[in-house]
C-alpha cells in the first residue's frame, strides 16, 4: 500500500515562526537590559536610578526565563531527534480508530487509536511531535490506514508522541 507522508520531525525542524519570535524578544529584552545597566552605572547619583535597575532586573528576569524556556524546547526537539536517529521508536499500522477532533467549543485535544495504541495530541502543547489539529488542515479521518513512527514519552508529557506518520485515504 502506498503511503503519503503527512508529517516527520526531521523535514520539520526546529525554527518555527514561534520559536523566531521568541528568541529576537529574549535578544531585545537582554539588549534593553544591558542598555538599563549602563544607563544605570553612568547616572548613580541620580534618584531615577533606583527605578532603572529594577526595570533592569525585571527585564534580565524576563529575558532569562525566555531563554531557558528555548533551552529546555530545543533539547527536547534534539532527544527527538537522537530516538529517530538510534532507532528507538516504534512503528504501527492500520486503521484509524475511535478519532475524535478537536471540539470547537474547549479546542484542547484530538485523538484516535491505532491496533489499540493510543494517540493525544493537541497545538498547544509544544512537544517536537506530530500536532496538527482537523482545523489547521490535518486530513486524517475515521478509518483512514497510517503507519505511525512513535515512542512512549514517560515523562513531563505522558504519551504517545507521533515522530513520523504516513496515511492514505481509504473509505472502503
């Protein structure tokens, strides 16, 4: 049977227009922190200092909470990567089952089973996995056959995280 290719971590990447975004604002926010202390260090004797470091600090903070936030994703992205690589995933195939979109009303998850395994996933949670909901143009429907690459992620997101999936239609 042959297959479409509808999503693989490895064409993906790791820079999407979110991940762009935030690192130029954690740049800026740095920057604009740096800019602070220096303001700061050249007008010590004035009484607006006070309020200059502590938006500088803030601002540090901020920008520090930003970027190990893209610290921790991307290290996620690459133990995705390094599973793909190494081969430790796992691969089913067969119908889709028990498929559920996402509702409109509480836009939280979408799911179906494959052989009995399980799969939840939703775009608000950023995980380096297969993510794509009904409404943002995923075309997977009830009884379409898959074959899935995946893995069971034990940790902070429990799971079975979508590494590769392949489809076609088959209404028969």
């Amino acid at each position: 049977m042959k297959y479409e290719q509808l999503y693989f971590l490895k064409d993906n990447g790791y820079f999407s227009t979110y991940e762009v975004f935030i690192l130029v604002l954690s740049l800026l926010l740095f920057i604009g922190f740096l800019k602070s202390t220096i303001i700061f260090n050249r007008a010590k004797e004035e009484p607006k200092a006070t309020n200059s470091l502590m938006v500088s600090i803030f601002v540090f903070f901020i920008a520090s909470l930003i970027g190990l936030a893209n610290i921790l994703a991307y290290l996620t992205y690459l133990s995705n990567i390094k599973i793909i690589d190494e081969k430790k995933y796992k691969i089913v195939e067969g119908k889709i089952n028990h498929y559920k979109p996402i509702n409109i009303t509480d836009k939280k998850f979408e799911s179906f089973d494959v052989n009995g395994i399980q799969f939840i996933y939703s775009p608000a949670i950023r995980h380096y996995s297969f993510s794509q909901v009904k409404g943002e143009g995923n075309p997977l429907e009830e009884g379409d056959r898959v074959r899935i690459w995946y893995y069971n992620n034990s940790g902070m997101l429990d799971g079975n995280l979508i590494l590769k999936l392949e489809f076609t239609h088959s209404h028969f």
